[in-house]
C-alpha cells in the first residue's frame, strides 16, 4: 500500500512539474467554435476527464465478488492445540 502511495506521489508531482512549464495560451478548436485557453488548463482539464472516464469504465467493467465468508484453515501436519 505505501509502495502506490509513494508512486501516486511522484506522478502527481511531474504532472504539476509539466503542466507548470505549459502556460502559454493557445486557441482551441472544436468543431464550429475558436476559443483562446491556457495549456494549464487544457491540460489540466484532459488529465481530470481522463481520470474520471477511467474510473467509470473501472467499475463498469469490475466484477462482482463471492462473499464465502470467514473460515479459518489449520495447517493438517500441526496438532490442535486443545488436544
């Protein structure tokens, strides 16, 4: 768990490293509109979609899980210890 925290952290950082060596503005086209934004936030916004969309299709594609419930396995060459 502290192994994917950490790799959060560094993709987190040369994420903001790259998106803060972008700020020049540029214009957008998309279909019949022309807009001028920031590369900050173009880039920004396509990063967060990005994250969004793959969590949706994470669980649109996750499988559902069988509850078996709690068992406890004794290992069969160790006694019990109650006998």
């Amino acid at each position: 768990m502290k192994a994917k925290i950490i790799f959060l952290m560094i993709i987190v950082v040369l994420f903001t490293v790259f998106v803060s060596q972008n700020a020049e503005i540029v214009i957008v086209k998309a279909y019949f509109w022309e807009f001028p934004m920031s590369v900050i936030v173009l880039i920004s916004l396509v990063g967060l979609l990005g994250v969004i969309f793959g969590f949706i299709i994470a669980k649109l594609f996750d499988r559902p899980k069988i509850e078996t419930g709690i068992k406890k396995k004794f290992p069969k060459d160790k006694k019990n210890i109650s006998e």
